[in-house]
C-alpha cells in the first residue's frame, strides 16, 4: 500500500504528527521526547495506511495529515495509560 518514498514521507509526518499531539496532550510523557517521536510515528503510518485502505483519502491528501495526528494522539494517550500502570 505504502511504496518506498511514502514511508520516508511518512516518518516525517510521524515526527511532526508526534510532536502536535505532544502539544495537544500536554504532561510528562514517561519515554521522554525520542519516545514521544516514534510513537508519533507509528501513530501516522497506522493511520496513513488505514486511511488509504479504508478509502479515505488517496495518497498526498492534506488530510492524512489530521489522520496522522489523530494517529499519534491515540498511541501516546494509550502509551501513557499502560506505562502510568507500570510505573514506567
């Protein structure tokens, strides 16, 4: 689904997406900033890749961005719920 350069563009929307929904959520995030990133980047390229599975929206859409965002929002929000358990 995601070719070669998608993923590239993907990690870099994941970075950014990542550090709006760090914005978004403000408070101590138990990984720190590089833990924040990558989880905003899994975040987008989950969402990125549902999104165009799912068929809404095609590829270089501005609205794989919300997406992206949205994405990482909801992994860093259940990231601190099970690390806030743990203690980590």
């Amino acid at each position: 689904m995601l070719s070669g350069h998608s993923w590239l563009a993907w990690i870099i929307i994941g970075g950014i997406a990542g550090a709006i929904a760090k914005a978004l959520m403000p408070g101590r995030d138990p990984g720190g900033c590089i833990i924040t990133i990558i989880l905003g980047i899994a975040g987008a390229v989950v969402a990125g890749y549902l999104g165009q599975a799912l068929n809404l929206y095609k590829p270089g859409d501005p609205v794989g961005f919300i997406g992206a965002v949205i994405g990482a929002f909801i992994i860093l929000f259940i990231y601190r719920m099970i690390a806030g358990r743990r203690g980590l």
